[in-house]
C-alpha cells in the first residue's frame, strides 16, 4: 500500500511539474525590425532605430548616415567599408557572398524578412524591400555590439 500511495504522489508531482513548465512560454528573443511605408526603421518592441531618407540613405535617429546601397547592389557603410550585397529581390550576402536574408511577398504592400531557414524577422513595406535584409543585419550587428559592450563593463 505505501508502494502505491508512493507512486501515486510522484506520479502527481511529475505531472503537476510538467503541466507548470508547458504553462510557461517561451519569450521570443529574435531581433526583428518593421520598415513602415514612409521608411521608419523600428525594432519589434516600436522603438525606432532610424530612417530611410529621400535619397535612399539609412540614417539613425540623429540623422547620422549609416549605411547606402550603390548601383550596383553593394552595402557600404558611413566609411565606405562593404558590408554586404542587396539584390533587387530582397536578398542579401554578406561579404563572403554567403545568402543571409531574403524577402518573401506577404501581399502588395508588405513583405517578410526570413532567413535561409524561412524564420521571420521582420517585415517591410514593399518600397525599402531592398534595404529590408541589409537593415536587419545592420541594426542587429549594432545591438551586438552594445551587448559586448556591457559584457565588457561588467
């Protein structure tokens, strides 16, 4: 009888266990960007990260240029360093050559962001789909950055 009344409270307890960390959800850390139809750069939390300007410049909030796309589909950044390449389709290669992003239609305003994979990681408004791959990679390097950064200081 204590067998059973043993196996019958660790069954319990598994089970209540269980059912506590399923009840819990996972918090979505992936960096994700939203590019609006006037060519705001916003992170998934609505904090805006900077600007597409009239001559195709992104720009951070103070105005500063951060990155343009050539003629020809190279990134280059502010010191005139190649990030990258942007195709007229909406994908983008780092350096290497190596495919990072894409873009995928979602209807005729808005397309998504996805990697290789098809995760999400943002969407933009069909006019910047050529900045949409570069401004991710762009924005999510500086928040890289800025994590090292308190990691070192602390």
């Amino acid at each position: 009888m204590k067998k059973l009344h043993l196996f019958l409270f660790i069954l319990t307890m598994t089970t209540a266990v269980t059912v506590s960390a399923s009840g819990q959800t996972k918090k979505d850390t992936t960096f994700k960007i939203i590019i609006n139809a006037k060519g705001g750069i916003y992170d998934h939390g609505g904090t805006k990260l900077g600007y597409i300007d009239k001559d195709n410049i992104v720009r951070n909030n103070k105005g500063q240029k951060l990155y343009f796309i050539d003629g020809n589909g190279n990134v280059i950044d502010a010191n005139g360093k190649k990030l990258g390449m942007a195709r007229k389709n909406g994908s983008y290669y780092n350096i290497n050559g190596e495919n990072i992003l894409n873009t995928k239609d979602l209807d005729k305003e808005k397309c998504a962001i996805l990697d290789p994979q098809g995760h999400n990681f943002g969407t933009a408004h069909m006019n910047y789909k050529l900045h949409a791959c570069a401004a991710h990679c762009y924005f999510l390097e500086q928040q890289k950055k800025k994590e090292e950064a308190k990691k070192a200081k602390s």
